[in-house]
C-alpha cells in the first residue's frame, strides 16, 4: 500500500484526489494520535495561517509564488 506522500505526489485527476482524500481520513482514524489538527476547526485555522505565510515559503525555496 502506498504511502501518504506518495499518493499527493500523484494526484492528476479527480479519482487520485478522491483516492487521496479517503487515504487521509483512514489515517486519521487509524492514527489520530500523530495528527496535529484532529478537527474541522484546526485544520480550517492551519490551512488559513499556511495560505497567509505561503508567499514567505515559495521565496525562501526559489520557487515562483503562484498566481491565484
């Protein structure tokens, strides 16, 4: 069985999203004890502070900040 990070690696369509998205909610429920955001309300806050400090980690990578 692949793992977490190989999987994200290989998302190129709606069904490797869907297979993705089920993966991750096993891995939750199998190992919610390793999960840093255990619920809808930490999750929701970290991909909001990500999403404000993301410019900072494309331009410390060299990498072109994406257009949105």
């Amino acid at each position: 069985m692949k793992n977490l990070e190989d999987i994200v690696e290989n998302v190129e369509s709606k069904d490797d999203f869907i297979l993705f998205v089920r993966r991750l909610i096993q891995d939750l429920r199998k190992n919610s004890e390793v999960w840093e955001n255990k619920n809808l309300e930490d999750y929701l806050e970290a991909i909001l502070s990500w999403t404000e400090d993301m410019d900072g980690y494309y331009l410390n990578n060299n990498i072109p900040i994406p257009k949105i």
